[in-house]
C-alpha cells in the first residue's frame, strides 16, 4: 500500500484526508516517483473548496490533491524517456501531488509536467519551482518587463510574489510591492519598496509607476488603471478570464518552456532564493493548508513525505 491525500466532497481542509491506497505503478512509457516534498498554491484549495472551479481543470470527486512536487524515481516502464530509477526529479502532477507516489508519462503530457533536480537545489526548493515560479515569470513577460520599469506586484510576500519580486529586480527594475505593514522587512530584504494594501492604494504608491501584476484579486489592478499605467501592461493571475479594465490575465502556463531553466540558473547561482514559510509533515496537511490559505504567509509553504 501506498499513502495519498484525498478528498470524497468539495469544501475547506477538513475534508483532506490521508488514506492507505493501493501503490501505483509505472507503465509503458510512465514513471513513478517517490515523492519527498509537495509545495501548495492557491490553485490546490481553489480546486478543493469548489466543484466549479475544479470543473475548469476536468476534476470531480473523489479527487487527490496538490499539483506541485519533488523525490526520486523508483520506476521507470518501458518506453519512458529522459529518465531513469534513481534519478531526482520536480514537477508537477495534478490533483494528486501530495502522495507518496505519483506516476507521470515521460516525456510529461500537459497538465503534469517533469524535470530533472539538478544538484546543488534540494528537494523542497525544487517542489516550489512549478506553479509559483513559472507564474511570475508568466506575469513578468505578460507586462513585458524591461530594465528601466517601475513595477507594482500586489500581494508581493505570497508564494508567486517571492518570485516575482526577485525577478523583477533581476531585470533591472525598480519594485513595489503591496503587503501588510508587519511584511515590509521581508519585502526589502527581496529587493522591494513596500506599501500597505486596501483601499486607497494608488494614493500610497510612489509615482512613476509604469507595469502591475496582481497577484490576488484585482486591487492591485484597479490602482494602476488609476494611475495611469496602459492596461496592456498590467497582468493578473486571480481575477479570472476577463479581468476588469483590459488587462491581462495570465498563470503558470503561459511561461515559455525556456523559463524553468532561467529559474534553475537563478536558484543555483544564489541571485534567487526560495523563502519557505514553513514546512508541515503529510500527516498535518490540513494544517498546512491552513497556513497556505492565510493571505499573510511571507513564502511558500511545503508538505514533506
């Protein structure tokens, strides 16, 4: 038997549970990997609170959990390619993530996805690198950052925010971010002049603003169409298909395939670091996800198996 992190009904963590199942196992063309480290996302308790935005993905009911993952691989079928027993690996597989197996096609067919863990990056960084990485890298090329650019990243300190704060600065941009005032340290830390969120925010922002990214909602979005910033350069993750004003939603996989490697590099090279908020054993994913749900985590929070 094997352990997997299921739900039978839509609704908040306690409807998570870890349950023996039968262990799956690789075939043609497919691994199975050992999985050792599970980041959240929003995505995950998205999926697991409403049956409609589940729906948006093909999930029902009962369903596993989780998209984002790390460990090694223990089997590998017939057939699958780039990838042997043994070897380290991150990636993601929907929906059924926070177990202690997952069996992927290799090559990955989207929406799952698979990467070799290069040396040097451990396990629980790596299980961060998917959804939240990706995503700000898909939000910094939506406004199409540029060295020069002023950017506004609402809800700077969350998981997506750690990333795109440091790539923003990479680039050669100047950073704002929104957060709670008890988060402004950490912000600086990342690069990033800080301002509190809620209403009456475009009268707090420095001026000179010139692209946004909303992480969270559209608050973000709203106070750069206020301040003038051309909707064209203001992106959003979480306010849906058509977000107001004109501007432009994106999310993890409108990044460009080149992009995991850009990430990898920054990582390795130390001009990227991965703030993880806190770590929970599968046993307590409920608290987890508790803590994960909390607009006010500075980082990532990871699931360990």
């Amino acid at each position: 038997m094997s352990r997997a992190v299921i739900y039978q009904t839509h609704g908040g963590p306690e409807i998570l549970q870890l349950r023996d199942v039968p262990e799956p196992q690789a075939g043609p063309g497919e691994v199975r990997v050992r999985v050792t480290a599970a980041a959240l996302n929003p995505m995950d308790w998205g999926i697991m609170r409403s049956a409609q935005r589940a729906a948006m993905f093909g999930l029902g009911v009962p369903s596993g959990f989780g998209y984002d993952f790390a460990g090694v691989v223990d089997q590998a079928g017939p057939g699958a390619e780039g990838f042997a027993a043994g070897d380290r690996v991150f990636g993601g597989a929907l929906a059924r993530a926070v177990a202690d197996h997952v069996v992927l096609k290799a090559p990955a067919v989207w929406p799952d996805a698979l990467w070799p863990t290069p040396d040097g990056i451990g396990d629980e960084v790596a299980a961060t690198l998917p959804v939240a990485g990706m995503t700000a890298a898909a939000a910094l090329a939506t406004v199409g950052l540029r060295a020069g650019d002023t950017v506004l990243i609402g809800g700077a300190a969350g998981g997506v925010g750690v990333f795109a704060v440091q790539l923003a600065t990479l680039a050669g941009a100047r950073v704002i971010g929104t957060a709670a005032e008890g988060t402004f340290p950490f912000l600086r830390e990342l690069g990033a002049e800080a301002v509190t969120y809620g209403p009456g925010l475009a009268g707090r922002v420095p001026a000179g603003v010139t692209a946004a990214i909303d992480l969270f909602g559209t608050e973000t979005a709203l106070a750069a169409l206020d301040l003038g910033v051309p909707a064209g350069r203001i992106a959003t993750i979480a306010a849906g298909p058509n977000p107001p004003g004109g501007v432009r939603a994106t999310g993890g996989s409108a990044a460009a395939p080149h992009e995991m490697g850009r990430l990898i590099e920054a990582v390795l090279s130390k001009r990227l670091t991965v703030p993880i908020a806190a770590t929970f054993p599968v046993e307590r994913v409920r608290a987890a996800v508790h803590r994960q749900m909390d607009r006010h985590v500075h980082g990532k929070v990871v699931v360990t198996l």
